[in-house]
C-alpha cells in the first residue's frame, strides 16, 4: 500500500525552530556582509577654510536696494561630506557651493543667515552631513552717497617771531569737498570730515603739508571708514604764515576835475587807522589803506556822508573784519549854485553823420570854494557828449560837465542831453 505524500506548509516552515533558526543566522550574515561591503565602498571628507556667498534673487533686499555691508569672505566654514570612495576622494573644494539666502531681510541690520551646500558641477554623488558654523553673520543696508566739506588741522604749528600761523586751510582740492559712499546709518553719523596732518614744527613762511581724512561724529568721536568709499584719501593742507600791522586810512575821490587836489576837501573817517593782516612779504610794502573813492559828482552840501570799503591788494585782508568805513566830508566854505551849459562838445561821431538837438544843458548845479562860485564866469562850462557807437535816431545821451580854467569845481549830479543824428 502507497503512502501518501503530506503537503508543504509554508506557514509551519516559519514556526519551525529547525528552520527560522539557521535561517536567522544566515540572514544577520548576509546583512553583516552587506554592511561591511558598502562602509568599505563609502568614506567621509572635510573641507576646511571654505566661504559662502549670500543669493539675493528675487528677495526683498534687492527689490528695496539694499546691500551687504562688510566682507563676509572673512567668515570661513569647514564642510564634511559622505559618498562613494571613488567619488569623495576626487572632490575638491571648488565641487562645493556654499550659500545663505536673503529671503528673510526686510530691512537693515544684522543677519544670522543659515548656509546650505550644493554641487557645483554635475557629480553630486554624495551626501553632505554637517556645516560649521551653521549660520553666516551678514549686515546689510542702504548705499547713500554725500558730498561733504573738508575742515583742515594742523597740529603742533606755530610761528616765527613777529609772524602769525593762520588757520590750516584745505589746498589742492577744488570746493574743498569730499564724495563718500557707504551705509546710510554711518553716513548719517558723520558730523565733520577734517583734513589732519601733524605739523610740529615752526614756520617762518607759509607751508603745505600732506593730511589724513578722518571723520568725526558730533560728538567728536571717529567713525570708521572700513565700510565706506571716499573719492580721496589723502588731501594737502597749508599753513599760511602772515603778519600783521597798522597803517592809516585815507579818502580817495573820482571822478575829479584834471588838476583837482583831492587834499583839499577835509573828511574825517570812523575808523581813522586799521590793522591788516596778510603775506609777510605784502603787508611790508603798505604804508597806508585807500578807501574805495567817493564819485565826486555825488558830493554836495545835502550829501556828505558816505559808506565806503577798503582796497586791499590781493592776500591781505583788516584784521577786525571791518566791513565799511563812513567818510563824513566838510564842506564849510564850499558853495553851490545853478548855471545853464551853453557850450556842447560832440565826440565820436561816426563818419558821415551829423548832429542836431538842444544847444544847451539846463540847471547844472555846481560846487566849489565860495570865492571862486561867487566869481565863477558861467562861460567856462561846457558839456562833452560821446556819440562812440551812435548811430542815426534819437538818443538821450550823458553830458560830462567840466570847467575851463578851473581845477576845484565840479558838477552835483548825472544830466543828459537830448541828440538827433543824422
């Protein structure tokens, strides 16, 4: 009689200890193997001294301009990357791109920005397990550019025996001004920009010394210049070296008869001497300060009083910042009175054109001495008239009145004279 055959089950297979037992050690085996195969096949690498880059694409910053203040190249990171042998040992430093987003700036200040890596080429057959530091510190803010003045400083100067040292002054710069570029919160913080240079010497002539800028806060702490951009960075700056000295002041006329002896009319003036101030050299050859003159033709008996300024050549300026003299003139003995002009000279009058019109210039008034108005023959005035440049019509032109024979009489006031030509 034939046996029959007991059929398979898998499911008694798996609760039977002859089975799952050796079973389990093969298998924990296997898995070992496995393991030990693929930690033979994969290694780990770190890259030090590396640097990352800030991406600011499509970001609020770059939309609202902002910018990042500061080198963050300084900042370095050591990256530790895991993969395949044959991969791994290949790499280099440049296969890896480290970078930080601006996508959480909205406005300025300082950021710890998490960096993140990624390939920088198709061979990305590795894993990158850590990244330290983990965050890059990054400033950002807005770029303004000013213009501002330079002030100079010298320090240490002084000056020869008899002889002043002036305030430094800024040389060699046109308007004396400064472009700065940078972050608008130090921008705004800046008070002064002063040339510096340390003289320490003493000077008997005026000098020119290289300078510094530095930048000053109002409260008169510096301010550094590591995060901004200066159109110059080093400027001169002179020393002048003046002397001073007092001279008399004196009144000038114009607009004077020929012959006129100015000394003769007396005037008396606020300031009667003044002290100047000026190149060594210059002020030397002053003996005494002209004031700018008194148009003669403005003197009369109802105005004698008259402000006027000094002429200073060119370098030297009043120590006391005198801005006008008032010139008070006598006229005591002097007399006016009122003539008609008969005699007209013409002048100038182009080629070939011809001239007609008043004959007489009416109610001149005159000044002089007493005797010589009270005497005075009315014949010996005349009128020039200068037509330089007239052409034929109508004009109303000035008339010159002067005297014949006489050197101390002088027409009050401006007249004119009606001129035909033809």
């Amino acid at each position: 009689m034939i046996e029959k055959i007991k059929s398979f089950s898998f499911k008694k297979l798996l609760y039977s200890k002859r089975f799952t037992i050796p079973f389990s050690i093969f298998l924990s085996f296997a898995l070992w193997m496995t393991i030990t195969v693929q930690s033979k096949d994969h290694i780990q690498r770190s890259f030090a001294d590396m640097t990352a880059t800030i991406n600011m694409e499509n970001t609020l910053a770059a939309e609202n301009e902002m910018s990042i203040i500061g080198d963050i190249s300084e900042q370095r990171f050591t990256v530790t990357v895991i993969g395949q042998k044959n991969v791994v040992t290949t790499l280099t430093s440049s296969d890896i791109n480290l970078y930080a987003s601006a996508a959480t700036v909205d406005s300025p200040g300082e950021y710890d920005l998490t960096v993140l890596a990624n390939s920088a080429n198709s061979n990305g057959n590795y894993d990158v397990i850590s990244i330290t530091p983990k965050t890059v510190k990054v400033k950002f803010d807005y770029m303004e550019t000013r213009e501002f003045t330079v002030n100079a400083l010298a320090d240490g100067v002084s000056a020869s025996n008899g002889l002043i040292a002036e305030a430094a002054v800024v040389s060699g710069m046109e308007g004396n001004t400064i472009t700065i570029t940078g972050p608008r919160a130090v921008i705004n913080s800046i008070e002064t920009v002063r040339a510096e240079a340390a003289v320490n010497k003493t000077l008997s002539q005026s000098e020119t010394f290289d300078a510094s800028i530095v930048l000053l806060d109002e409260d008169g702490e510096k301010i550094s210049a590591e995060n901004l951009q200066l159109s110059t960075n080093q400027v001169k700056i002179t020393v002048p070296i003046s002397k001073q000295k007092t001279v008399p002041v004196k009144v000038d006329f114009s607009n004077t008869p020929n012959g006129f002896n100015k000394g003769s009319i007396k005037s008396t003036v606020d300031h009667s001497e003044v002290t100047i101030i000026g190149t060594p050299e210059t002020v030397d050859k002053i003996k005494e300060v002209t004031l700018s003159p008194i148009d003669i033709t403005a003197l009369s008996s109802a105005s004698t009083s008259f402000e006027v300024s000094a002429k200073l050549p060119e370098g030297v300026r009043l120590l006391d910042a005198i801005e006008s003299f008032t010139v008070n003139v006598n006229l005591s003995g002097y007399r006016e009175k009122t003539i008609t002009v008969t005699k007209i000279k013409y002048t100038g009058l182009a080629q070939g054109l011809q001239t007609s019109g008043s004959t007489s210039v009416k109610n001149v008034k005159i000044c002089g001495p007493a005797n010589v108005i009270r005497n005075l023959d009315e014949s010996a005035a005349f009128a020039e008239v200068n037509l330089t440049d007239k052409k034929a019509g109508q004009h109303a032109v000035n008339a010159v009145i002067s005297f014949e024979g006489y050197d101390n009489v002088w027409a009050v006031g401006t007249y004119e004279t009606p001129v035909t030509i033809k």
